[in-house]
C-alpha cells in the first residue's frame, strides 16, 4: 500500500503457512491483527489451505448447511462461527485461503474500495492462467461465466485493521460444495482454476500469482524471506 503520509510504499510480510487448522488460523489471525494495530509488525498477507471446514459468516442461515453433524463427522468437516461478514462458505485442501493482516490508514478506510480491490487482486491472479475473471452484480467475490471460483468475507476492526480475507479453489473437490449453499448463493455454481483450464494447477504457482498481484493492486512491496 501507498502511504500517503510519508509517500513511502508499504512493505509486505507475505506467509506461506500451508496446512493449517481453522481454528489455529483464528488464533493467529487475532495475534497479528493486535500486533498490527500496536506498529509492531508490518501489513501482513497469510497464505495457507485448511483441512475441511464449513465457516458461518455473521450473515449466515442455518438452512444453507445442507449436512448433519453426523454426516458433517463421517466427511472429516469441521464447523466454526467467524467473525468476518457473509453467509456460509467451505473451505478445504486445493483451495487457497488468503488472510490479509492490513492498516487500512491512512488512505483506504474504506471498506467498499477494499473488497472490490480483493476483487480486482483475484481477477489478477486468474489472468495469469489465462482465466478471464470477472464480478457479478450485487455480489461479492470472483467468478468465471456462471461458475464462483473465489469467495471473499473479511472482518476490519477497530484502528481500521484487516483480517479474514479470500479464498481461491485452485484444485479443490468441488463436491464439498454440495454440504452447504456456498454464500447463500443458489442460481450459481462453483468452479476452480485446475477445472477450467482442464489441466493440473500447483499451488505454489498460484501463490505466485498471488503475492505479484497482491503487491500491484495494494502497491505493496513483498518482503524477502
């Protein structure tokens, strides 16, 4: 990000985290967002995939988990409330899940503006495969034709600091999917950069890809390590 008060771009500590628990990533993410806020680490980008997990966003409905708990048991999916925005989504191995830990200040302490710049970062990053991403109407997150291949929920909390983020199906077994109704969406299905392309996607590729349009849109520059 550009900081306007000193003209400065904005170093990024970007983190390859791989697998790691949805509950284990809460935890960090309530760390680094208090570190954040006290000046003492930089804007932070947290990369990584979880085990299966169904997340409840604060506008979420019941009706839009379509599993019972002993079902949810048998598939190996996980259930937690969060504390980010939206309604029921899915995460789980082949998807790639992105925690921004950013200072929105000075110039960007606008939640509209950030949500279309995830947006537009994702967008990038499908283009770099060829993928032409684009957005709906009235609706949050990335898509190709009719087909969400990217849903965004995020969370900024006092002090204007990020956290919760995107997630990007990359390779993903998109008959997960079928557990729930992904961000309450029913006119529309789920698709992965891995199932339009019709060929193998890595996720370190795509992490790539990430962290050069990451850095484009939020004028940030990735930290070496």
């Amino acid at each position: 990000m550009q900081d306007l008060t000193t003209g400065a771009v904005r170093s990024l500590d970007v983190r390859h985290l791989g697998t790691v628990s949805y509950g284990d990533a809460l935890a960090l993410q309530g760390e680094l967002v208090a570190r954040r806020r006290a000046g003492e680490i930089p804007d932070t980008l947290l990369l990584l995939e979880h085990p299966h997990v169904i997340t409840l966003g604060s506008g979420s409905h019941d009706e839009h988990v379509l599993v019972s708990p002993e079902e949810r048991a048998e598939r190996g999916i996980e259930l937690f409330e969060t504390g980010r925005g939206g309604d029921v989504t899915y995460h789980g191995p082949g998807q790639l899940v992105g925690y921004p830990i950013l200072d929105l200040k000075p110039d960007r302490c606008d939640l509209h503006r950030y949500l279309r710049d995830l947006e537009e970062a994702l967008i990038g990053v499908l283009a770099e495969f060829g993928l032409r991403g684009g957005r709906k109407e009235g609706l949050t997150g990335v898509w190709v034709d009719d087909r969400k291949l990217a849903a965004i929920g995020v969370r900024v909390s006092s002090g204007w600091i990020t956290s919760h983020g995107f997630a990007l199906n990359v390779s993903t077994d998109l008959s997960f999917f079928g557990t729930i109704v992904p961000c309450g969406i029913r006119a529309h299905g789920v698709g992965s950069i891995s199932g339009e392309l019709g060929r193998p996607v890595t996720m370190a590729d795509v992490e790539a890809a990430a962290v050069r349009s990451f850095g484009r849109i939020f004028g940030a520059v990735a930290l070496p390590g």
